[in-house]
C-alpha cells in the first residue's frame, strides 16, 4: 500500500467538528444535516476513502488556461485523459486540450511509471499543489481510478452537463492508494426487467465513479432470455418477448452486448456474463420443448416465483444447448469469467445436479474461461480455480454456510453478496415502495457495517477475493427504480471493497456519504434519503 499515515479517523474527527450539530449513529429521529459543501474538499474525504493522505500545501484551480497532459508511451493514458476532459468540460466551460505531457506545465498531468510496481493494477499516487495536479499509476486502470477521485475532489457542480461558476479547487497532498480486493462488481438482473444499452451505460458510469471494476450481467432468467444466441433463436425470440408482469420484454443483439462490453472496458469494468442453470430456467424451457423432460414446453412466465424450472439433466441435447450456448457468449467476452448461476435448483435432485455441474464445467474450460456460480455450487465440486459467489443470510444454517467455508479451505475463491447486507433490491425499510422483504430489511448502516475478511467463520482470509452488490429487478423496471435502491448503499459496498478495513467505521463514514448527496443530485441519480445519513438540507 504506502508508507503514510492512514487517515479515516482523523478525517472522521474533522468532519465531527465541521458538520457541528450532525448527530452520531443512528439519525432517524434527528433533523439536523451535513455541513454545506466546502469551495476545496479537504483531500480524501470522498468515497471509498483513500488508503493514505498527506494534505499539505495551497490547492490547485483549474483554470481556462489548465491542459491535460498524457504520457505518450501508450494510447491508453491519452484515452483516460481525453475521458477525464469529457468529465470536466461541460461544468467548467474550460478547453482543457489533451496534450503531451511535456506541453502541459502547471496542468494535469496522467504518468505510468513502470517502476511503481507497489502501486499494483489499480493503485495511483494524486499529488495537487499551486503548479499542477500529477495522477500516476503502474496501469492504466491504476489512472482511470485516479481519476475518479480527482473528480470527487472538486465540487460536486463538477458533474452538472451545463456551465457552472465554479471555482475548481482540488486540495494539495499527496493521495496514495490501492484497493483492498481485486474483484468488486456489481450485478444488473436484465432479465426479470430488461434494461436498453443506454441504461446499461448510464449504470457502468455510475459504478466507474465508486471504483468498481466488475459489471456481472444476469442474462437469463424464468421470465426472459436476453441474449440472442444463433444456434437457438427462439431463446429471444420466444424467451425474451416478456417480461415480470407481461411488459414487452427485450433482447441484446450480439452486437449490442459487444458495445456493452467494450463501453464497460472503457471505464477498466470487466463483465461477467451470467446464463443461470440448471434452474431459473423457464424462458428457454418455454422456448424448447426438447430441454424438458417431457418434451412439453411450458407457457412463458411472468410472476416472480422462483425454484419451479429445471433443465433435463438426463438428455443429451441439454448439454449440446449449454455447449452452444457458453462457446457464443463466450467468443463475445474478452472477460474472464462466465457465471452459470446455479442457485435455487429446486426441481433438479440433488444427484442430477451434481451430474450437471460436473458436466457443465468442463464446458466452460473448453471454451477458454473459468466458471463463476453461485454458493449452491459448492454441493457439487467446484472446478480448479474457479468462483463461488455467497448470497446467504445471517440466518442461513449453519450446514451451509460450513460446505462453503469447507471449499474456501479447499481452494475456491469466493465472491462474497450476503443477501442481508448487499442485495441492493432489499427494501431499506418495509415502508420503501419498491424492492422485496424475503432478506428482510437492509438499511444503509447494515450494508456497510460488516468486513469482508471475517464474515464467514472458518474462511481463510486469502480465499476472499471481494465482495459484490447484486440488483435484482422483480419490482424494478426504470433506471430511476434502479437509482433509488442502489443508492446510497451502493458507494458503501465499493468501499468495503476497496478501502482497507482499518479504514472501516460507520460514523465517519455517513459524514462523507452525506456530503455525496450534491453529486447524486448533479448527476441526476434519484437516491433514497436514508434517516440513518445526516444530509445537506433540500
């Protein structure tokens, strides 16, 4: 990480003293709110909180004059720039012309420094002061987070598409930083509503502001197939023409999931393309007679049940409609990973799921990637290297949650979504409109306030390789539905997933989630005004 001092308590100590009158803990009966924005932001108080701050010295402003300017050693620098100017040009009215580095004194300066190996893939070093702003980082993803916090450390006007008077002050310091795990994603169910490419895009520049570098996709579901795969395409035709409460549905052309994926890749995002089986399976049993046991297609499906489909795990033809199906998605994915779900299998027994995955896996390594799925993947045998993903409760038995903990010592990595915690469709309260209760209640204190490291007993720590917040969609049909569950717990989950946990504590942290609320509102994200939060006043 860095040798500097850590910072979070400290910052938690100021901002206590600036937002006078803001109430500790729980804010539910107090009226009191954040402190108004400050003209300079105090350097890494923003979200996730940085591993190491060293303020010192007077800000920089940009000005009319400021360019940016990019190591010329690699395209990738210049495209980060030429993002960053995007960002900033429409608040600012400035120029800010993307130029060599060497013809940009006194501007922003974005450097790869090959010899910064402790900076990792994704870590960068933000020094600001009077003469410049310099962002380096060994990577290019290390740069394109760094400058997520350049941007949250000017004012939050910053983020508005039409001039604003500024002024643009970053504070002066040295930020050094990395993030704590590799893997943190966030999951779009496009299945159970689908959501265009715009929406989708609009979702990964929201998520590229909080650091995550992982979009997982919920491709099918009983309720639509979003896909198009050649070799079946009824799968769309048929499968994806509806959706939860008999909407139009949707589908994703082949060419369409690509420019998802490249325009992912273009904010350092991997996705993670998920096709869940042997259950949640209806829209292609609807769509193909011949993957049902009986040979009878069910009717296509539109309430919200769940456990009732199931994949013939004894035909033959099931595994040529898998292999089909993984070697398509998998020639579109430049990724890593494919997820093949694989939870609340409730018509599969128990001997014909194990014979599935067992066969299903296989497929995936054939077709060059490493399988994804979730926990209930771990009553088979997990293939060499690859992910389990974790959506238990607190409540899960104990059983469970040790066959988990079993393959973590075994070897399987896990990605950690505990439902109660990190299950954005939750509902915070039972008063909130939308979402679901089957998890409870998951208010924005309880999904931040928990670690990572130590949440599944008898788990190795280096088993964990991150944590993700899936959004589910049965009650979710508009970006706005979308907006107002994800926020504001999302930010707190990407800070578990990047901040160090000694960094971790829930009163600072409200401190600095409530001074988001201008920038949620510049971006125009409709978030839920959580009691637990001390927000600037409307």
């Amino acid at each position: 990480m860095t040798q500097r001092r850590r910072i979070p308590r400290l910052i938690g100590s100021l901002l206590l003293v600036a937002s006078a009158g803001v109430a500790c803990g729980e804010a539910s009966a107090d009226t009191r709110t954040a402190a108004a924005e400050p003209e300079v932001r105090p350097l890494g108080r923003i979200v996730p909180v940085p591993a190491s701050v060293a303020p010192g010295g007077e800000p920089y402003t940009l000005t009319r004059a400021t360019r940016i300017g990019v190591d010329g050693t690699s395209p990738e620098p210049r495209a980060v720039g030429r993002y960053l100017a995007g960002l900033l040009r429409p608040a600012t009215g400035f120029p800010l012309p993307v130029v060599d580095e060497a013809a940009a004194p006194g501007g922003i300066r974005l450097r790869l420094s090959p010899d910064d190996t402790a900076l990792g893939d994704e870590g960068y070093r933000l020094t600001s002061g009077p003469d410049g702003v310099t962002l380096t980082a060994h990577e290019p993803a290390g740069l394109f987070r760094g400058v997520q916090t350049l941007r949250q450390q000017l004012p939050s006007a910053v983020e508005r598409t039409t001039r604003q008077a500024g002024p643009w002050k970053i504070a002066g310091g040295t930020v050094t930083d990395s993030p704590r795990y590799a893997y943190r994603g966030a999951m779009l169910d496009v299945s159970r509503h689908f959501f265009t490419v715009d929406e989708v895009k609009r979702y990964i520049d929201q998520l590229a502001l909080y650091k995550i570098n992982t979009l997982h996709l919920h491709l099918s579901d009983d309720q639509g197939w979003r896909i198009a795969v050649d070799s079946w395409p009824r799968l769309t035709a048929h499968g994806g023409s509806t959706a939860v409460g008999g909407g139009p549905g949707g589908f994703y052309t082949k060419d369409q999931y690509e420019e998802i994926v490249r325009y992912a890749a273009s904010r350092y995002q991997e996705v993670v393309p998920e096709i869940d089986m042997p259950g949640h399976t209806n829209a292609a049993l609807a769509s193909y007679a011949e993957l049902n046991c009986d040979g009878v297609a069910p009717p296509l499906y539109t309430g919200i049940k769940v456990g009732f489909s199931s994949l013939c795990a004894t035909k033959p033809v099931t595994y040529d409609f898998v292999d089909d199906v993984i070697r398509e998605i998998a020639a579109l994915t430049p990724g890593r990973y494919i997820h093949i779900g694989g939870d609340e299998a409730r018509s599969t027994s128990h001997a014909d799921y194990v014979a599935f995955m067992d066969r299903v896996q296989p497929i995936v390594a054939r077709h060059g990637k490493t399988v994804i799925g979730w926990h209930q993947l771990t009553g088979a045998t997990p293939a060499p290297g690859a992910l389990v993903q974790y959506w238990g409760l607190d409540r899960t038995p104990a059983a469970e949650k040790d066959r988990v903990a079993e393959a973590a010592r075994g070897g399987t990595g896990l990605i950690l979504s505990p439902a109660d915690r990190t299950y954005l469709d939750i509902k915070y309260t039972h008063d909130t409109p939308l979402g679901l209760t089957w998890a409870g209640t998951v208010e924005v204190q309880r999904s931040y306030d928990w670690d990572p490291a130590t949440y599944l007993q008898g788990v190795p720590e280096t088993a964990v390789r991150g944590v993700e917040a899936p959004l589910w969609t049965e009650t979710l049909a508009t970006p706005a539905d979308l907006d107002v569950m994800a926020f504001p717990r999302l930010p707190g989950i990407a800070e578990l997933g990047w901040s160090p946990a000694s960094t971790h504590d829930w009163d600072t942290y409200k401190l600095r989630l409530a001074e988001q609320a201008p920038r949620f509102d510049a971006l125009g994200i409709a978030y839920h005004r959580s009691p637990q939060v001390p927000w600037p006043a409307q």
